[in-house]
C-alpha cells in the first residue's frame, strides 16, 4: 500500500525544521519546484502500489532524499540515513519532522527499486522540463548531444572468459591476476561481477576501463538537459543513443540543429540527421590517415559558412558542464549501482538534479 505524504509535526516539539531552515537558503526555490513535479505525478505514484497492505516509504520522500544524495555528494544510502537521522536541512527539504523515525537502509533500498521499474526518473525529468515556467527557458530549435564514460562498479580482475576457461584465480579475497599474452574483447569476456559493463576506452593512448556510456541532449538557450540516455559502451552507442533521443523528441515543424564533437562526422549519422530535417552543426573531424591523408567531412561548405554553425560550436562544449557536475557533485565517476537498468536510472536522476540546481536562477534572471 503506498504510504501517505504527510507533513506532521510532534506533539511537543517547540521548534519546527521550517523554521531552523534560513528563507534565503538555496533549497527553497528546488524544494518549491520539486514539489509541483511530484503532485503532477501522484497519479502514477499511485498506480505503483497495492490498494492494501503495509504503507511504504512514500515515493515523494524516497524521491526528495535521492535528490539529496546527488546535491550533497552523498556517496552511499546507508550514509544517506544516517544523515537524515540528524541533520535538520535533510528532514526539512525530505518531509521529515523533527522526531519522526529515520527508514533502515534496507528497506529504502528496496522501495527505490520500485521507483527504478516505473521508470519514475525519466517522468519527473519530464514534469519538471514541461512546467509553465520553463517555456520561456528551453529552446526547441537548437540542440547539442554528447556522450560520457561511467565506470562501473567493477574491478579489471573480474572480467573472464565466458566459457568459463583461462587461469583460475589464486588465493584470497583480492588475488592477484596477471594479463600479461591474454587476448580480451567484449565478445569472448564478460565480467563476472557486473555483466553489463563493457571493457572500452575513450581514445589512444587512454586505458581500457570496465565502463557504461551515458548520453545527454541539451537545448542551447541556457543550456539545460532535456534527454538522457544511458548504453552499452560501444564505437558506435553515441550517434545510435543521439538518434534515438532526437526521435523521442517527435518531430519539429522547423528545421532544427544539433551541434556534436567531430566523433559524429560519419556519413551515416549526418544522413540520418538530414532524413530528419535536422541540420548538422558537427565539428569537422580533420584527423590524417595511414595515407596522409586528410579524412573526408560529411559537413558540407554551406553548413560551415553559416553564422549559426559557429554558435553552435561555441556552446555544445557546455554540455560538458553537465558532465562534469554529475561526476564530481552526484558523484557518477564510478557508478556505485550494477546493472544497465539501474544506473541509467541514477543517471537520469542526477542528471535532473543538475537542471534543478540552475532552474531557480535561471527563473529569478528572467
């Protein structure tokens, strides 16, 4: 049965947590627009749960306290509680009186999961992009799409062959491994602690990691996340997951742009953005071959001469603030999280939580 979301206070306490919380503290404007998010979604919150039984951990706690993790650098649940256990600022944004009892670990745990099979992130993501006041802010024109590496919450010395053959493991819990001859590749390899990571690496020169890859589309008026998208680290998942989030976005009347780095000038990903009346304000991928000579560009002259290819250009590489908040602040370096299911979800979520960090000043601007 879902659990209600009441706001009570005790009967002998003297003091509230709204009160303890300054008017000017950052997270009133967030908890406002939070708020509205989750009443829009009361609806499906309410068709994930049995008409009778046990109340749970109300969704819109267990969604305020997700957010905490992600604004805070909380890098663990079990953390997560024990804060919220004291700390007046986490109970008062959560919903939390001053006495009411902190959740177990495992019990939050387990009622998260719920919100990860409703897909619960992607929606909010949406409420909270298509309120009446974010009109204004986002640009339905002009976009910019990238991809990032998550490493996966995975140790090199797990990834064996799948047939089960090679050397077996030596003694103790962290036994040695050596590689040294050994051929891997994602097709004969797997790894045994988290199957869905991929062995990749960026570029030459960099070292090959067990990794997901997360994508983002973000709009170019004030540059904010509108699409995310977590696959399969793969050469070609950046310009598949960039098709596939454009095409979610329905088709557009006017002709739009999407601005990427040179790692998407390929003739089938240009054409396929062409087939959907979008125009490709991608960087050239001036790269030399084995021969000498220079690769050969999809971006036409025309595309190269117009004004707004070097806007474009300009404000793509924003995209990488996004990236770099969700790594450092959420923190998804490493996700902690297994599963291709479940750290999209946190992807997703930390991702919104960004946008949630710049929406309030990006309104009180405008």
């Amino acid at each position: 049965m879902r659990g209600t979301d009441e706001h009570t206070e005790g009967l002998f306490s003297y003091v509230s947590c709204e009160a303890r919380v300054p008017a000017d503290h950052p997270l009133r404007p967030i908890r406002a627009i939070v708020d509205e998010a989750l009443e829009v979604l009361s609806a499906d919150f309410e068709a994930m749960y049995a008409p009778v039984g046990r109340p749970s951990v109300p969704p819109e706690k267990l969604l305020r306290a997700l957010l905490l993790q992600a604004f805070y650098s909380i890098r663990s649940e079990r953390q997560l509680m024990e804060q919220l256990d004291y700390n007046l600022l986490f109970r008062w944004f959560v919903g939390l009186s001053m006495d009411a009892p902190v959740w177990d670990v495992t019990v939050f745990t387990k009622n998260r999961e719920r919100l990860l099979e409703a897909d619960v992130a992607a929606k909010f993501m949406a409420v909270v992009l298509h309120h009446a006041r974010m009109k204004k802010l986002l640009s339905d024109e002009h976009f910019s799409v990238d991809g990032t590496l998550i490493e996966a919450w995975a140790s090199l010395k797990s990834f064996r062959p799948k047939d089960g053959s090679g050397p077996p493991a030596g003694p103790g819990r962290n036994a040695e491994r050596n590689f040294h001859g050994e051929k891997r590749s994602n097709e004969t390899h797997a790894s045994t602690t988290d199957p869905d990571s991929r062995l990749y690496r960026k570029g030459n020169g960099q070292a090959a990691k067990l990794c997901y890859m997360g994508h983002a589309l973000m709009e170019n008026r004030n540059c904010l996340i509108v699409a995310t998208r977590v696959t399969h680290a793969t050469g070609t998942a950046e310009r598949a997951a960039a098709l596939a989030m454009l095409d979610e976005r329905g088709q557009c009347r006017r002709r739009i742009t999407v601005g990427a780095d040179k790692a998407y000038d390929v003739a089938d990903f240009v054409r396929g953005l062409r087939a959907r009346r979008i125009t490709p304000h991608i960087a050239v991928d001036g790269n030399v071959r084995v021969t000498g000579m220079p690769r050969r560009t999809e971006i036409d002259r025309r595309t190269l001469r117009h004004a707004g290819y070097d806007i474009s250009q300009r404000l793509r590489k924003r995209i990488e603030e996004c990236y770099g908040w969700v790594k450092t602040v959420a923190p998804l370096r490493k996700t902690r999280h297994r599963g291709l299911a479940r750290v999209g979800w946190m992807f997703t979520l930390a991702v919104t939580a960004y946008n949630l960090v710049r929406i309030p000043k990006l309104v009180a601007a405008g």
